[in-house]
C-alpha cells in the first residue's frame, strides 16, 4: 500500500499507465503536430564527408546535392506512375508535389500525403485505397521524413499509416483491394533501416565526441604536467639563490670592522625581505613538490597589512605615501588579497623601473567597490633601471579580471607610470 501511494504521488496523482499513455501522446504531439509546418529546407551533403571526399573535387560541388536530386527522381517516377493512371496531368503532379514538398517541410508533407491518399480513394481511386501513384508517394514519403526527423517520429508515422488504412477499408468497403498491408510491410523495412542509420549515425557522433574530449584531457594533463615541471624548478632554483641571500645577508655585517648601524639595518632588511620572499614562494610553489606537501599556515595578506608593505620599501629606499577616501571597511578577502598584490607589484616595479624616483598610493572606498591608484615620477639618480618582461602588469590584469574589474596601466605626461585598478564589489558580498 505504501508504495503504490508514493507511486501516484510522485506522477502527479496518476496511475502509472495513465502516466505513461500520457508521456506517449505528449511525444505523438511534439514530433507530427508542434510546428508541423515548419519550414525546414534540406541541407547539401557535407563536402568532406565518407563518400564525397572520394570524388573529384569537380565532382564534389554537385555531389552535395545528391539526396536532392534523388527525392527529385522519386517525385518524377511517382508522376510517371501517375499520368499512366489517369491521363490528366495536374492530377498526377499532386503526389510527385508532396513527395517535393518533403525538402522544405518534412512533417507537413506527411500529413499532405495521408490527405492526398484520402481524395484519390473517394474521387479518383475507384474505391482503391493506396492507389499506385499514391503507394509509392507516401512510400518516399515516410522514408525521407524519417531520415530528417528521429526513430520516434518514424515509428509514429507508421502507426498513423496503419490507422489511417484500417478506417479507409471500412469506410470504403475495399478490403479485396486494400493494399495497405504491403504498404505497411515495406514501410516498416524501410524504417526499420533508417532507424538503425539514425543509431549508428548517433552513436558515431557520440564516439568522436568522447575522443575529442578524451583528447583535451590529455593536451591539458600533458599540458598541466609540463608547468608541475616547470614550477618545482623554478622552486628549485628561486629558493636557493633567497636562501643565498638571506644568509649572506645576516653574515655580511660580522664581515665589516666596526660597520655602521645603516649598513647592519640595510643587511636586516635584505635578510628579512629574502626570507618573506622565500616563504612566499614555498606557499605558492611547493603546494607542486610532492601530494603530501602541506602549506604554511599563515594568512593571506590585506589592504590592513598595507603600512608594514609601505614601510618595507621605504626601507629599500622608495619614497612613497599612501592616501585613503571614503569609508574604510572590510571587503572580501578576495578582494582584499588581489588589491595587496597589485599594490605590491606596482610597488616593486617602480622599485625595478624607475629608481629614485618617488610613489603615490591611493585607495579609494567608493559606493560598489574599491579603486585603486598607483602612481610614479621619473626616474632618478644614476642607477639604471632594470629591463622587465611585462608579466607583472599582465598578474595584474588577470586579477582584475578574475574578479570582473578594469585595470590600465600606461606612462604619464610627467615620464612616471601610473596604474589604475577598480573591483567592484556586490553588496551581498560585503554583507557575507
């Protein structure tokens, strides 16, 4: 009792074969009466396809037309069939015009040549149900249309055939004449071999589908293997020459007599820099060592952490001051992490590009996100600047972009560089 209960709660209070005649004519009702007369032109052949690329490529231009020109030829030997009938040509040309009607609307010609047989049965037929003209026209009929539409459809049609034969023989008393019997023997051969067309065609598609898949994978696994690679010797070879440094540095001051207290806090802040630096690249990188790796537990930088950012490159010699406008609040800490960064790269570009030379740093809380703007004057002094590759304005971009905002970076008037940044941000976000 329980399980019928669930049953009929779950088809929406129906018995399951209710259900299931339902779910039948739903189908009968999409494929031959939604959009019967449609208007669905034939497509030529595909010129690179099993058999076409084996011609001649002269050959091949017109050979995309082949089922065209076939449908064409059936509607030409139905009109044959029926001008030897009846001797008055527009009688004739009105199956061989179904049949035609089949390369623009397929369902719509189905139900013209189920009409066309009924009115050659009562006024031309002699009580003749499936007359020969109107055989072999509704004939071409059901295998085109089921060769453009699908199994279902196909097997509909056939039904609809045999229902429509069976009341015509009552109605028209011609069982000793009905033919609907052959009809429906070679119809159903007919669609029984699209059919199996359809399967195959479908399960080859599905097949390349798969391959072409499978071969993605393994582009971006071979792909994603190649920078694993790449990465751990970059860690390799990064953290040992910061490794380097932090200890030169924090060795270099025993090494001078009496070194001034500016040279021992120069060396201190190299060493505390290269170590930041090196923990930083384990965080990022040594995630790809080994599967086991297990990150430091730190946390992300935030624009909080902004000061102690500032103040280590002012110890590097950068001349730099910070402005903030509008409220200050807490954002998310995507938002807050790509901002620290894009700052820090800024930073460290002028500290690259344009040595000597001074930085602004504004920040602005606005209404739906958070602007950012760094800006530098020339460079200045007699150190060169050191070349770049751009990939760090291009970080820059693609955090922005990540997070659905806008970032430009271009040189001003001035000889400076300035890059300016805005990410937006959604109130639902903020609130969470």
């Amino acid at each position: 009792m329980t399980d019928t209960t669930t049953q009929r709660i779950d088809t929406g209070g129906r018995t399951p074969e209710l259900h299931h005649a339902v779910g039948i004519l739903q189908g009968l009702r999409a494929d031959l009466f939604h959009d019967a007369f449609a208007y669905r032109p034939l497509a030529p052949m595909a010129a690179e396809g099993p058999l076409t690329r084996r011609l001649p490529s002269r050959i091949r231009r017109y050979a995309v037309w082949a089922p065209h020109a076939l449908v064409a030829a059936a509607a030409l030997l139905v009109f044959v069939a029926g001008y030897e009938r009846s001797a008055f040509a527009p009688v004739a040309l009105v199956p061989a015009v179904v049949v035609l009607l089949t390369l623009l609307r397929p369902v719509a010609a189905f139900w013209a040549s189920l009409a066309t047989a009924g009115v050659y049965a009562v006024f031309l037929g002699g009580g003749l149900i499936w007359s020969p003209a109107v055989f072999l026209a509704h004939l071409v009929v059901l295998v085109v249309v089921a060769a453009r539409t699908r199994p279902r459809a196909a097997a509909w049609m056939w039904v609809l055939t045999a229902g429509y034969g069976m009341v015509s023989g009552t109605v028209l008393a011609a069982y000793d004449r009905d033919t609907t019997a052959q009809l429906l023997f070679f119809a159903a051969l007919a669609l029984l071999a699209i059919t199996v067309w359809h399967v195959r065609r479908d399960a080859r598609e599905e097949v390349t589908a798969e391959r072409t898949v499978t071969a993605q994978e393994r582009s971006m696994r071979t792909l994603l293997e190649e920078r694993t690679t790449i990465a751990r010797e970059l860690h390799d070879v990064v953290a040992h020459h910061m490794s380097v440094v932090a200890i030169q540095a924090e060795a270099a001051p025993y090494r001078v007599e009496n070194a001034p207290p500016e040279l021992e806090q120069a060396f201190a802040t190299i060493r505390e820099n290269a170590v930041a630096a090196l923990t930083e690249l384990r965080r990022v990188l040594g995630v790809v060592r080994a599967e086991d790796y297990e990150a430091p537990d730190a946390p992300q930088p935030t624009l909080a952490d902004l000061d102690g950012l500032l103040a280590n490159v002012r110890d590097a010699g950068l001349d730099v001051e910070k402005a903030v406008t509008g409220g200050v609040r807490e954002l998310p800490q995507g938002v807050e992490l790509s901002a620290y960064r894009i700052v820090q790269e800024a930073l460290s570009n002028v500290l690259r590009h344009a040595p000597g030379a001074s930085a602004r740093v504004e920040i602005g809380y606005v209404l739906g996100g958070l602007g950012l703007r760094v800006v530098n004057g020339p460079p200045r002094g007699l150190v060169k600047p050191s070349p770049g590759a751009g990939h760090g304005i291009t970080g820059m971009r693609e955090r922005v972009a990540m997070l659905g905002g806008e970032l430009t970076a271009a040189a001003t008037g001035e000889g400076g560089y300035e890059v300016a940044a805005f990410i937006p941000v959604a109130r639902d976000e903020e609130a969470a």
